[in-house]
C-alpha cells in the first residue's frame, strides 16, 4: 500500500501570511492537527502544527502569522512512498502529518489517523475489496482472494509473469493490504 492509496486529497492548506488565528480555526473546524504552508505557486515550504501555534509569546501576539512559527522545510513525501516508511517516519520523528507531493506541489496529506483506519481494516473486509477490484480487472471471477494479517494471496491456476504483476499491484493499492502474492499451481 502507498501513500496516494491512503492519503487524504484534496489537501487544504494555508500560506506564511495567514494569521494564526486563521490558521487555528481551520485547524478546529476540520479536525485536523497540522496544515502544510505553501506559498504562491502551492510549493510546500512549510507545515504549521498546533504546537506551533499554542507555542510561546505568539498566544499573546494578535499580529503573528503561520510565516512566525511554521516548521521550514517540511518533511514531505511521495505519493509512491509505501505505508510502512511513512508510518516509521510518524513515530520516528513523531509527526502527526506527512504532506504528499508530487515534485514539490503537495497533493495530500497523510496523518497518524489515516495509518490507524488502514490498520483497522478487517481481513474479511479487505479480502472482499480485492476481490471485488480483481473481479473487475478480470471481467468476473477468474482469481479466488484470501487475507491473513493482511497479507492478499491470489489463487489463479496458470497466469503469466505480467498478469501476476498486475495482480500483485491491484491488491496492493487496497487499503489494509500490506503485501500480495499469487500463488498458481507452480506456488509463487
């Protein structure tokens, strides 16, 4: 699974010049824990975090704006970057938020939440999604699905090496898939 399959897009975003209290009250208003700050052209150039904005003298300050106490650079990224990397970056570096880009124009976001609601998925759940987007693919039932600890197995009685491939990304792309394998008749 990668980040484009989980993240959330449209993304809103503020610029440096937005005054805090704007940027809180969108913040509030959204449920969100972090904005990514762009600047006139949407290039990332920041993420302003709610301890960014409960931080310090700036509480008292009615002029302050993001540009006063966003985080420059942001760590940001792609949206082909897989699940497991951006989870271990969030609890590494102990962020809530990954802003998803594509060159340096942010595309989505990605927080603790979205990684949480894949997590939840049950296998059943994901056996059925995956099914049905394979069945799809296929024009009907040609491969049978089973998931285990989110691990998507692919039952098909003879396929080449390009099918398997697209198989394999398929599953992949569902959320609540960690890893997929197809297994024929020769076992993969």
């Amino acid at each position: 699974m990668r980040a484009r399959d989980i993240m959330t897009s449209p993304v809103i975003t503020v610029t440096p010049a937005v005054p805090l209290k704007g940027a809180a009250a969108l913040m509030v208003s959204h449920g969100f824990t972090a904005l990514p700050v762009v600047d006139g052209d949407k290039q990332l150039v920041g993420i302003v975090t709610e301890a960014d904005l409960v931080r310090g003298k700036y509480l008292e300050e009615g002029g302050a704006v993001v540009a006063d106490v966003m985080t420059s650079p942001a760590v940001a990224m792609d949206a082909a970057a897989p699940a497991g990397m951006l989870a271990r970056v969030m609890i590494d570096d102990r962020r809530r938020c990954v802003p998803i880009v594509d060159g340096s124009t942010v595309v989505g976001v990605v927080t603790r939440r979205d990684l949480v609601r894949m997590i939840a998925r049950t296998d059943t759940t994901v056996s059925v999604e995956v099914q049905r987007v394979l069945d799809v693919y296929g024009g009907g039932r040609k491969w049978t699905v089973t998931v285990n600890d989110g691990e998507a197995v692919i039952g098909a009685d003879n396929t080449d090496e390009d099918t398997e491939r697209v198989l394999v990304a398929l599953a992949d792309a569902v959320p609540g898939v960690l890893r997929a394998r197809v297994l024929t008749g020769g076992q993969r």
